[in-house]
C-alpha cells in the first residue's frame, strides 16, 4: 500500500471532489470482477472513487484496505459510503497519453481585406 504525505493527501481530495463514482461494490463484495474493474479504471484515471452499498462502516474499512494493498494503490478518503483510491499511472503509459507537441504554431486564415 502506498502512503501519501497529507499535502498529498489535500489535493488528491480537492482533485478528487468533483469526481463521479465509477465502480460500486454491493451484495457480493469484494469479488476479483470487481478489483479488476478498479484496476482497470485505475490505469485509465489514476484517482477514482468507489461507492460501496454497505451499511457497516468497519466493511467498508476493510474494502479499502483490501483494495489499496492488492493494487499497490494509496487510500486518499473514506467519507460515508465512498472510497477515493488514488494510483500513479505506470512511466511508459504516461508517456504514450501525452501527444507530441507541434514545431509550428497552428496558423489561421485571415479574413479581412487590407486598405
């Protein structure tokens, strides 16, 4: 499991604030179905979060642990039924999603007729 400093741990919060959840853990729990989804979606985002449809707070504690130590991932919240997991992307897929740069700039036609 990660361990994030907690100015680390104040931005991934205000980062993640805006964020909608996009896996959910309900009856069946933790199943591998469920961590690879996580997985997945953290290779695709780096910082999601998780809703889990459980009422005892002490499963919820031991889902993101159990998630965070699986998936070499760092625990950023758990704010009532919500779980924000963050995960930096692997160096070699960081460099594959960043588009190389123009030499020129991206000239525009004028329209306007000169006197």
């Amino acid at each position: 499991m990660l361990q994030l400093s907690s100015d680390q741990v104040r931005a991934l919060r205000a980062r993640a604030h805006s964020l909608n959840p996009v896996v959910s853990i309900a009856q069946n729990g933790l199943s591998e179905a469920v961590l690879k989804e996580i997985d997945a979606c953290l290779k695709a985002h780096e910082l999601i979060k998780i809703r889990v449809y459980n009422d005892e707070r002490s499963e919820r504690e031991v889902y993101l642990t159990a998630i965070c130590t699986q998936l070499h991932a760092a625990p950023v919240q758990h704010i009532g039924k919500l779980l924000v997991v963050w995960r930096p992307a692997p160096e070699d897929e960081k460099t594959k999603s960043v588009k190389p740069r123009r030499k020129e700039p991206h000239r525009t036609k004028r329209s306007y007729q000169g006197t």
